[in-house]
C-alpha cells in the first residue's frame, strides 16, 4: 500500500523547484520584478481581500463538492500528487462545481484553492485531468493570482472611467499588458503542469481536447500541430492585423498556440533537464536578477519573431523592436535603482 504522501507511480519530485523552472521568460521578468517591490505582495493581499477572496472560498465550501479520501478521491490523489511533485509546502484544497463548461482555476493568496467543473471532468481522461490539476498547481507556485487580482481591479476602473477618453485609453493599454502577461502566465502553467503530470502525450491531449472536445477517436495531434504551423503562416498582412484584434480581451492563448509552443518546450530539452535535476531552486529566489530576466523575456520575443512566418509580424517587426528596447531600458533604470 503506498503512502499518503507519494505519487501513484513512478514520477520524479523536483525537490525545491522554483517557479522560474518553467516560466515563460515574459512571464518570469515580470513576476521577478513584482517579488523585489518590498511589501507589493501585502498590498496585493489586502486588495484581494476587498474582492472576496474569502467570501469566494465560503461559497465554494457552500455549493460545491470538496474533494477528500472519501469524495471524488481521484481527483484529491492528483492534487495530493503534483504538490508532492511540484514540492508545494501546502497541498491546495480542490472542490469540484456542477457545470457542463469545461474549466479549472486557481483561486487566492494565502490559502489558494483550485475548482474544477463536472464538464472537465467529463472531458478529460486520468492522466489529463492530471495535467490540468498539475496547470493549477503551477499558478499557485508562482504566484499568478496577483496579475489576475490586478487584472480584474484595473478592469472595474476601466469602465468607470471610460467617460474619461485619455483615462480610458490610458488604463486600456495596462489591461492588455497584463491580458498579455496572463497569457504568458498560461504557458509557463502548461509547462508546469506537463513537470507534475510527466506525460507528454496527456498534455497535449488535453490541450487539444479544450479545442476539439471528447472525440479523441476524431483528432490526431500531428494534424493539430500542423494546425498551429498554418495558423502562424496564413494569409497576408490583413490576417495577421485580424489575428491580433482576436486576442483582445483574451486570457488565455488559443488551443493551437498553447500546444505549438509547449511541444516546442519539450522538444528544446528544457523539459529532460529539468527531470534529470538541472533548475533553479526555490531558495536561490530572492538572488534572481530583474535585469537578466528582462533581457531574457525581450530575447524570447525577437526569437519568436525571427521564427513567426505571419506576415504582419514581418512588417511590425522593426516597431516591436524598438518598443522592447524601450521597455530593457526603463527595466534597467528600475534595476539599477533597486540595487
């Protein structure tokens, strides 16, 4: 009989992982830049106990199904599991709601939760749900609810203030930072839950499976991939502009940009190395420097750039450029200030 406090099979623990393991560069700089603002995160903290935070997990309590060894107990030994894994020092509590979507989300700060709805649970096989529970776990470990909370305040002024054009506009484009930040915060999720689940093909699936549903016996992942190549290349200038107007307002990245680029992740060797003991450690956090990161994140930029085929990026590029510039440079002065 194994133990309480082990996973179900033969999985490695990354012992004392860091979130910046296998968070997108994007993702990391900023998350590196909010962790050295000394006290952000109690303010953070308190703003999201103006939102609810507590109220939410009332109401979770209330009206869904917590999972324990005795209610929906598969899914409680994937939480159980990938925190062991992932070395949470808290395993997260998990309710299960009554809803035909197909959804999961990491709710809070101190004492985060996960729910998941019946619909994913319908959708998914063991060793999906495994990575979805494992993608839930990874924003916990990271920290994600803090864009989330800024996102969702700065949304509400937006809109009592849209009388106020510059003011609008202003707030505007930090609401679509931080969409384009959260959706960066999805994949370094995806990657996170690919480490707590190790199973490449189940993550994929799963993946797949938020676009195309249950009939698994219908999609081949190979075709999606090849999917995802002709979304990046297709048509002319108006399409790319069209494709960007797409994702406003979005949190998420489409289904076929998130298995494109978490197959492109395994496939670089980030993912082996990690298994093998090669990641940075929790401990070593607080060294992390604000200014490498940022010089990481812009360098993922220019390389998915240099690698996109759309043609709209091709014309933008030399702007994006001088824009990313823009941003190493104010990084760098706030660097230099807090060193």
């Amino acid at each position: 009989m194994r133990s309480m406090t082990t996973p179900d099979r033969n999985r490695v623990q990354l012992t004392g992982i860091s979130s910046r393991a296998y968070e997108h560069p994007a993702d990391r700089s900023a998350l590196v830049a909010m962790r050295s603002l000394t006290g952000f995160d109690s303010v953070l903290k308190r703003m999201s106990g103006l939102f609810g935070e507590r109220r939410l997990r009332l109401m979770f309590l209330a009206s869904a199904v917590r999972t324990t060894d005795t209610q929906f107990r598969s899914i409680y030994d994937m939480g159980r599991d990938s925190a062991y894994i992932l070395d949470l020092h808290r395993i997260p509590e998990i309710y299960v709601q009554q809803d035909p979507k197909a959804y999961a989300m990491a709710i809070g700060f101190d004492e985060p939760f996960i729910v998941v709805s019946t619909g994913l649970l319908d959708l998914m096989d063991d060793e999906e749900l495994r990575f979805v529970i494992g993608h839930e776990m990874s924003h916990i470990l990271s920290g994600h609810a803090v864009y989330g909370t800024m996102l969702a305040i700065l949304t509400r002024l937006a809109t009592r203030v849209a009388w106020i054009p510059l003011g609008y506009i202003g707030l505007r484009v930090i609401v679509a930072a931080l969409e384009e930040w959260q959706r960066k915060a999805e994949m370094s999720a995806d990657r996170g839950g690919l480490l707590a689940g190790q199973d490449p093909d189940a993550a994929l699936r799963a993946l797949m499976k938020l676009a195309g549903g249950s009939r698994l016996h219908e999609m081949n992942i190979e075709a999606f991939l090849d999917q995802a190549r002709e979304y990046d290349t297709a048509g002319d200038v108006r399409d790319g502009l069209l494709k960007v107007l797409n994702m406003l307002g979005t949190t998420h990245p489409f289904a076929v940009t998130r298995v494109a680029e978490l197959d492109r992740w395994r496939r670089s060797g980030t993912y082996n190395a990690i298994l093998a003991g090669d990641y940075p450690r929790r401990e070593d956090d607080a060294n992390a420097s604000v200014s490498e990161e940022v010089k990481a994140a812009a360098n993922s930029y220019r390389e998915s750039w240099a690698q996109s085929q759309d043609p709209f990026i091709g014309v933008l590029r030399d702007v994006a450029e001088g824009a990313v510039n823009a941003g190493e440079r104010i990084f760098n002065r706030f660097a230099r200030r807090e060193n």
